[in-house]
C-alpha cells in the first residue's frame, strides 16, 4: 500500500511502550517518519478514512486497553532538527523539552527555561499549550508549520490559533511539524542555574520516578486540583494497580500492573467525589483515546 517511504512502519504495535503511564493496548498501524518530507509523503498515502492519532512522548495521553483501530504518527525520537539564528529558536516537534530549553539556555536566550522539567515532546508541547511556573509555551510562538492529511504542509502565524490554558484550538485534520519560537537575549549562565532549580523544585514535589502523566486534571479557575484532591483526604485512593499519588495529589500513578480501565476509573471517580463534596467539576487535562478492551 506505501511506495518510496524512508521511515519506520510497525504492525500492532503495544501503546503501552510508548506511553508515561506504561498502560495502552494495541495500534494497528506506527508509522516514524525519517524526516518531514518522509511525514507528507506518508500522509498523502494513507486513505482518507483512515483514524489518526498524534503521540509525542505520550506523557499527557491515556490509552485505553483496546489500543487504537488506525495508524498513530510517532514523532519522539525523530524530528529532532533544531536551529537557533538571533533570538529565533525553530524546531521540529520531536524535539524533547528539556534538550530545547537547554540549548536555549546555552545559546543565552531567555523564555524557554520552564520548559526544562516538561517530559514530552516540543510538539506535544504545542498541542497542550504546556506551562509551568506562571509561563506557557504559545506566547513564545511566531509561527508553526502544520501538515494536513493529505500531506501538505502550510505555514501559519500565531495568530492563526486559539490558545487557553492547556487547550489550542488546531484546524480538523492538521497537526504541528515544526514552530518557531522568538525568545529574549538573557545570560547563558543565570539561565542553566534557572534551570537547575526547576528542575530540584520538581523532584520535591512530583512522583518523577513512578508512571504517571503529569496533573491529571486542569486547575479550576483560581485554585488547584492538588488542593481539592488532597483536602478531601483522597491521597492513595486506589483502583487496581492505579492509585491517586502520595506526593502530589493531582497525579495518579501505576504501581506497574495498572490497567487504563483502572486509571480511567480512578479518574471518574476521583471527579464524582470533588463534584459531590465540593461542587467543583474537575475537567481532564490528559487526553484519553482509543477503545475500551
Ligand atoms: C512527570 C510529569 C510532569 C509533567 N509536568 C507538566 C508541566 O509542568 N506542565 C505541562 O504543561 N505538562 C506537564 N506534563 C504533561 C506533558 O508532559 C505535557 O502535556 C507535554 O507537553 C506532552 O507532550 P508529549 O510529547 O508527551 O505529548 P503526548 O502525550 O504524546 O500527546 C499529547 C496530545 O498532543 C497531541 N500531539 C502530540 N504531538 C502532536 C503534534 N505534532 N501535532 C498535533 N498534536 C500533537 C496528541 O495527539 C495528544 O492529544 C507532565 C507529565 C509528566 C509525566
């Protein structure tokens, strides 16, 4: 069915592999691309019918157990071009966050450093509109470059995109190739201290070193999920292998034997008790796709 393609195609390939969470059932189709162009041409093969999904590192994404009846497009691990001129910073969305706002930082610009702790890909970044520490990454866009399904690729400004807090209103059918962003001119130095202190300030407050995948759900307007959470006494509340984490309590973590269905309706029921006790209807920031097993 393809013709003259360079990157990588894989038959029912396990989601679980390619998700923070560990959890995920099985994709019909993996495609990743070489290149760009690898992208297009790939797209402009697929029949038009054909379910796609977008996966980055998989970090904000939950997978159900019956996996996804279609073709997932992986960027992480490939797209990795990056090219800084001035205060211009274009990248391919397979860059990793950390590697983007290290080279940032190296080359003495400012802006980007809140990217450091954020586990996902620079395009998965833009498809959430990631924040952390008072920033968000599109107020630092000039300009993306999007390819629809059918392989074509267009460049569009900012300006183009309705952006809130963790949601980008993209148009049906296209995706993010590449952006570039206008940073500051800052200090190499005062940046890289920046960052290491991010990043401690992280590892105090987040379970980094259990599956997870970040706030699992957006902070209501002027307060915290976490703290909603927390104060109902819900820390360690468990269904399955998923229970809601000890240490931060907007996060739910995988023991390691997690189903989605458990994460899933640890997360059903974690809303119903802030709705029941505090009126509060807490909306999902991570995204779930795919089938019920
Ligand atoms: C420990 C931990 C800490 C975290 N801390 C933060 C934080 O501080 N701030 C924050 O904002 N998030 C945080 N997250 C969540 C997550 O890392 C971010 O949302 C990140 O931007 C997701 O990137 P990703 O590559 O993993 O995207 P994925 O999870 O792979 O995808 C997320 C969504 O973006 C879509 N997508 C991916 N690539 C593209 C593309 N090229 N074009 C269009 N759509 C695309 C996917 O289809 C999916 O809907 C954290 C997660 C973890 C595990």
């Amino acid at each position: 069915m393809f013709e003259n393609l360079q990157g990588e195609l894989r038959l029912n390939e396990a989601l679980s592999k390619h998700t923070s969470w560990r959890v995920g059932g099985i994709a019909q189709r993996f495609y990743r691309p070489s290149n760009v162009e690898d992208l297009a041409l790939f797209l402009s093969q697929l029949p038009a019918e054909e379910p796609l999904l977008w996966l980055g590192l998989g970090s904000n994404l939950l997978v159900r157990d019956g996996g996804f009846a279609g073709t997932v497009i992986s960027t992480a691990g490939t797209l990795q071009n990056i090219d800084i001129k001035g205060q211009e910073l274009t990248a391919e969305v397979g860059v990793y966050c950390g590697k983007l706002a290290k080279l940032a930082a190296r080359s003495g610009l400012t802006g980007s450093a809140f990217l450091a702790g954020i586990p996902g890909t620079f395009g998965g970044a833009l498809a959430m509109n990631a924040g952390a520490h008072q920033s968000e990454i599109w107020p630092l866009v000039s300009e993306v470059t999007t390819v629809d399904r059918h392989g074509v690729l267009r460049v569009r400004p900012a300006a183009d995109f309705k952006v809130s807090y963790r949601h980008v209103e993209i148009p049906s059918d296209e995706w993010f190739a590449s952006a570039k962003l206008s940073l500051e001119q800052g200090n190499a130095e005062q940046e890289a201290l920046q960052i290491k202190e991010l990043l401690k300030r992280r590892n105090v407050s987040q379970p980094t070193n259990q599956p997870c995948a970040g706030s699992v759900f957006r902070n209501p307007e002027g307060d915290f999920s976490g703290r909603l959470i927390e104060d109902l006494g819900l820390k360690g509340l468990r269904i399955g292998g998923a229970s809601v984490s000890e240490k931060h309590a907007n996060f739910i973590v995988n023991d390691g034997t997690a189903l989605a269905s458990d994460i899933e309706a640890l997360i059903l029921l974690v809303q119903q008790k802030v709705e029941q006790e505090e009126g509060v209807t807490l909306i999902p920031e991570v995204h779930i796709v795919g089938e019920a097993a």
